[in-house]
C-alpha cells in the first residue's frame, strides 16, 4: 500500500516505570512536544489563563517544511 503524501502520522507515548526509555535513533527521526506537569491543586488557577486562538489551518506540504525540517525545541 502506497501512502500518500497528505498523510502525517501522529502518536503520544506516556513515560513511567513501566515504559522503556525511547531510543536516541528514534529520537533522532520524530519531532517530540514535552508537556509540563500540573499539580491537580493549580489546575483551577491555570484554566483561568487559558487564550483560545483561532484554528490555524496548515497543509500537509506546510508541515513537511515548517515542522519536520525544523529540528527547534518547542515547550508547551
């Protein structure tokens, strides 16, 4: 089966000691988003400062160039 160019494949993995520690070849060929951990207690004053953007609307080509080319960190 041919993929074609307009797929992107997306995943999430969760790390604790139950899981093995991802490779430095595999990490070497993704692009990662590391999430900062909350305390539940501050969850309350963190969605208060929550800013809703507009959907952004990015075609596949886009995101070849922009994000799997571009090997910056980005937090979140």
């Amino acid at each position: 089966i041919e993929i074609g160019e307009n797929i992107i494949f997306v995943g999430t993995v969760n790390f604790d000691e139950t899981t093995k520690e991802l490779s430095d070849r595999l990490l070497d060929r993704t692009n990662l988003i590391t999430l900062q951990k909350i305390p539940f207690c501050e969850m309350d004053m963190e969605q208060g400062k929550v800013v809703l953007h507009p959907p952004l609307k990015v075609t596949a080509g886009e995101f070849r160039i922009n994000w799997m080319r571009n090997k910056a960190m980005i937090e979140v």
